[in-house]
C-alpha cells in the first residue's frame, strides 16, 4: 500500500492518456510482495553479478481490460460456422480491445516516478498496454526490490542476466500483468534436427530425371509422385504429393506470405537464385521484401532484395557468402518458392537473446518474440501468413510471460494473421527413448520428476503448430501451452513433420507432440483429442503429461531431405523447421484462391482446420513421437500428437478450394 503520499496533486505533464492530475505517491519497501517467484531451470547456474551499470530493457506489460472480448472475437471470425467468418478486426479495433484502464496506467506511472523515470525515458505501445525503458541493474533492482545475477547455461555457455524473484508495492499487483526480463530463461532456439539436419545433396535431384518412375502416395485419392521424392524433397515433389500442380498462384497484392529470422539467420540472395533455378525457374531474378526489426528503438527498415549486398542497422541483411543461415535459407527457399509470385516479406531481428554480460555490450537482450510483436503490431497491414521455426522448452518460460507473449499472438490471429510455429524435433521431451541414455525430462517445480516436455509457442492454444511426417514430436507446446488454466483460445497453428512416400511420421528425430502444462485444450479440439485419448490403454503414461492440456501439433507436412542450397551448393535439410515453412506456403496459396473467390483470408486456422478442414487432410497412422525414456505417442486413425493435430500431412489444395 502507499505509505504516504505527498500534500498537493501535482500536475505531471506525461502524455494525454495519463490522467491530468495523479497522486506523486511515495512507495516504502515494507510495502513491497512478491509478484512473481520461480526456481531456476534446469540447466542453468549462477554464474556471477552483473555490473550496476549494466543497461536492462524493461519491458512492463499492464493488464489488457477487454481482451475476454478480443478472444470472443477471434473464436467467431475464424468459425468457419459463425456468421462473422472472415470478419477480422482492423489494428485500430484491437488496440482499443487492449488498451488498459486509466488507473493502471496512472498507478504504473505514478510507482515509475518514485525512481526518476519520466515519459522521456519510456517507450508505449500503441494500445499502451506495453511501457519499455533501458535503465542500469542497480536501478530495476531497487524498482522490484530483487537481485539480478548472470546465469550460465551449462550445455552451451550462454549467459542471461536475470533474477528468479521480484517483488511490487502489492496495491500495484493488479496493474501489472508481466515484467521482463526478469524470470524467463529461455533460449531460443531452431526447431531443427541436432544430428541429420543438414548433408551433402546429389548433384542433381532425382526428380529431375526424364521419364521418372511413379509411386503412390495416397491410394484413396490416386496422387502419384516421381519416385526420387522418397530420397529428395523438392517443389514439384510438395505440389504433386499435396495435390497442387497446375494451380497457378497471383500476384494480388492483398495477399502475402512472411518469414521470421532470429539468432543472427541471413537468408542469402544467390543461394535463393540458385534453388529458384533449379526448382522454380519462373521465380528466377524475383525479390522479396526485408524487414529489420531493430530491438530497442523499434525502427523500421525496408527494402526489395535484389542482388547485391546491403547492410542494415538492427536486424541485418548481410549478404556474405559464408554468413548464409540454414534456416534462413530453408525458410525463404521454400516458403516463397511455393507460393511465387505471392508478395513475400523476410524480418530480421536483432539481437541474439544469450549474450555476453557486459557493459559494452550492445546487444538486445528481450526475448524476441517481445520484440518482433512489439513491432509487428504496430504496422497498419500485415502478411497473411507468417511462418516461425523457432520456440524452446515451455518450462522454462514463466507463464505469467508466456500467457501475455500468446495474448499478443491472438492480435494477429483477431486480424487475420495465420500464425505457423514449428513444433520441434525432440518427441514428447527430448528425443531419447533408451533408458542407458541420460533424460532431460525432469520437471522444474522442485520435485525432479520425469515428465513430456511442452514446447513453446507450439503448445499457445491460439498457434497453429506444424509437425513433421517422420515421427513429429518436439517442443511446439510452447506457444500452444501458454494458456491452460482460463479458456484462452490460441492463435497460432503448430506444424510437426512427415517423411517418405507415402508419408509417415518422421523417424530421422522425432516431430514435437503432446499437451501443454500451461494451456488448457481449447474447445475446437475437444472431439479430436478426446477420441485419441479414449483409445490410449489405461494408465498410458499417467503422471508424465496433461491429458487436458492443449494439443499439439494440429497440421504435419514433409520435413525431411528437403533439397535447399548454401554457401552455393545443394544441400539435404531436415526439422520441423522445415516443415512450417513448407505449409506456410501453400497457405498462402489457399488465401490466392479465396481471393479470386471473392472470400476473405483464412486468419487464424485452428477452429477451421479441426472441423471443416479434415476432409483435405491426409492421415498419416504410422509412426510415432519417442522422448523421456518412451516410445512417445502413436500415430493412429484421425488425430494425434505421434503425427500432428488433426491429420498429419499438409492441406490438399484440390479438396480444400
């Protein structure tokens, strides 16, 4: 509570949403109680302190005061069976959905003041419902009352700056949703496999011979490929073997198609150029649009790629040969070569999250995911379809963080954004099925039980998460978990892998699946999993997941062998990483058909796909998902976490017009 508060209402001149005349209150560490407490990740030790004057931006995130109604929203416009189908909100509606009480923002304010910070030395968001200022170490933590430390990351030797408890004044509890950094460790990383990701790839692909022999990769509905698919994955492999050759994507400039790179990933143009010629030569000397997403200060940079190298402040577009990212490359090769000539955007976003303490250190130290939506949100038209392989153990990202990271996921999902987030290439956990192996499987609630571990954002209720067809399972809980104990919807879609012709669940690792700890399963998808869980024996793996979790992954597409190029030469990729960017594309191929129907884009995908969309699936019932000393979850008739939410393989344009 306030302690004493000063004799004159003293008129602050801050901004015009703040009200004109606040109570310049003074706040007492008495009165201080802990917001937010947590036991540190495994995997993470105490390293040493930083130094005072190391430069932290904070970003304090204020509670939304209409966003039950924003959820509501979302659920209609993308039920395929409401009356608002397809009726997505404009950014100026959701921004007002978002937008806080005049009392939070006075009382947040208000507590700022008390340690000199002013409106100069704040950033808002539009809906001012996010407040981000850079202040030194020994000035947060005289704010939250707390100790920031450097922690090390044993297996890597990253290193965070961050504490693993904070406190408020407790009469400010209720204005503040989340703070960060503060108590999130987690690392992004790319949801590819550690071990057959990338080889040498033959010097020319097999389907590019004449006369190829033929394979049946869907008996019931006569879909045949060359038969070098089941060696090589390739675009006219994708386009026969989900039933898309022939379909001639536009230009509409009301359509597009995006890609996320994080962790210092260029997508190099020749190598583009390379795979567009040789896989797409109609795309040869095409250009997609840059974005640098710079980290704290939020500029915008934009420019058409063409072919020379071009630098960049924030997020950059570095174009030397060598500096060529894999997953960049497999993203933007593939995601835009399917659905060329579909207007298509690369963001780039600075800053690489494990970082050297230092105080000459200049690099962003948010969580990306905060970055990218703090700027992504801002911006008036946005791509229709946005493909992310990254995400990391659900675990160890708090969830008052990950439950607000998916609560501005469901903005774009409100405005018409599918949002594909890969689901990981570790199983139900980790990828390790034989006990002589050491688990990473262990819960961090103090108790050191072994458990699945969720992905996110993959587990987000509000994410479409990807899996692959080769035995998909990995981390994808990590945006599909984040909402388990309120009926959050999720807007995020997540993709796990398939492999072979016809396709099964991917067995070169192990596609992500399973059910989030945080999130709750979202009511489109109680018919699906309930049956799947219905057929499980008795006591299957009780006590290692949430049966009523969100599950994931929802869709599955081709995710192994997939034919890029790097550093100038062809190269064999595998990962749900991958896979996501694969159905990216061929959503934003659906979207080029509803516009030439005269329809609206497909939004968020999930209430659609677990309804009327299960009928352009194919279903993939071999295979399974191994992790945590298990043989994970079965791949089995309609849905489940051994293949993908609904059923594994990607949409069938044919089917789904």
């Amino acid at each position: 509570m306030l302690v004493k508060v000063r004799a004159l209402c003293t008129r602050l001149v801050l901004s015009s949403f703040v009200s004109p005349c606040i109570l310049a209150a003074v706040f007492d560490q008495k009165d201080y109680t802990i917001k937010e407490e947590i036991l540190h990740p495994r995997g993470w030790v105490r390293h040493s302190k930083p130094s005072p004057d190391y430069p932290i931006t904070l970003r304090i995130g204020l509670p939304q005061s209409d966003f039950p109604i924003l959820e509501k929203r979302l659920y209609e416009v993308s039920d395929p069976d409401h009356k608002r189908y397809g009726q997505h909100l404009s950014r100026e509606e959701v921004e007002e959905l978002v937008s806080p009480h005049a009392e939070s923002l006075d009382s947040v304010t208000t507590w700022l003041a008390n340690f000199n910070v002013g409106e100069k030395n704040v950033t808002r968001s539009p809906a001012k419902d996010w407040i981000r200022m850079t202040l030194p170490v020994k000035t947060i933590e005289k704010m939250l009352d707390t100790t920031y430390h450097v922690w090390e990351h044993v297996g890597s030797g990253d290193k965070l700056v961050r504490t693993t408890r904070y406190k408020l004044p407790a009469s400010l509890h209720r204005h503040v949703d989340v703070i960060q950094p503060t108590t999130a460790f987690g690392r992004v990383q790319t949801h590819k496999s550690t071990i057959f990701d990338i080889k040498e790839a033959p010097v020319k692909p097999s389907v590019a011979d004449s006369a190829p022999e033929r394979i049946v990769a869907d008996a019931a509905s006569n879909i045949t490929v060359d038969a070098g698919c089941n060696s090589t994955i390739t675009i006219p492999c994708l386009l026969q073997l989900y039933n898309a050759v022939g379909y001639v994507p536009s230009d509409n400039p009301n359509n597009s198609i995006a890609v996320t790179g994080y962790l210092e990933e260029y997508a190099n143009i020749q190598d583009l150029q390379s795979f567009y010629a040789e896989q797409r030569p109609d795309a040869l000397n095409s250009s997609f649009t840059f974005v640098s997403v710079a980290g704290e200060g939020q500029e915008l940079f934009l420019h058409t790629v063409d072919l020379q190298s071009v630098g960049f402040l924030g997020g950059i577009n570095s174009q030397t040969a060598w500096q060529a990212g894999s997953e960049a490359n497999l993203d933007v090769q593939f995601a835009f070569g399917i659905s060329h000539p579909i207007p298509a955007t690369f963001y780039s976003t600075a800053g690489r999250p494990p970082f050297n303490p230092d105080i000459k250190t200049k690099q962003n130290t948010n969580e990306p995911y905060g970055d990218w939506l703090d700027f992504v949100l801002k911006q008036d038209k946005l791509p229709l379809t946005i493909s992310t392989s990254y995400g990391d153990d659900e675990q160890t990202v708090p969830e008052s963080y990950a439950r607000r990271i998916c609560a501005e996921f469901a903005q774009l999902g409100a405005r018409g954004v599918s949002l594909l987030f890969s689901s990981g290439d570790t199983g139900v956990g980790d990828g390790i099925w034989n006990p002589g192996y050491p688990t990473t499987c262990i819960s961090n609630d103090g108790k050191n039980t072994t458990k699945f571990l969720p992905s996110f954002p993959a587990g987000y209720v509000n994410s479409d998460a990807l899996g692959t067809t080769n035995a998909a399972n990995d981390l994808v809980c990590y945006l599909l978990g984040v909402l388990s104990n309120t009926p959050f919807i999720s807007s995020v879609t997540a993709v796990g892998g398939t492999s072979l012709i016809p396709e099964v669940a991917v067995s070169t690792w192990y596609s992500g699946g399973g059910f989030s700890d945080y999130f709750s399963r979202p009511s489109y998808q109680d018919d699906a999993v309930t049956e799947y869980l219905k057929r499980l024996p008795n006591g299957t793996y009780q006590g290692l997941f949430n049966p009523k979790g969100r599950a994931y992954p929802d869709v599955s597409a081709q995710s192994d062998n997939l034919r890029t190029f790097q550093f100038g030469r062809a190269r064999l990729i595998g990962g749900t990483s991958a896979a996501t960017p694969v159905f990216a594309g061929f959503v934003a191929m659906l979207n080029d058909a509803r516009f030439k129907a005269r329809q609206q884009p497909l939004g968020f995908l999930n209430p659609l796909l677990y309804s009327r969309g299960v009928a352009g699936f194919n279903d993939i019932t071999a295979g399974h998902n191994p992790g945590c000393w298990t043989l994970g979850f079965n791949a089995t008739k309609g849905w489940d976490p051994g293949k993908c939410i609904l059923r594994l393989g990607l949409w069938n344009i044919s089917k789904s017009q």
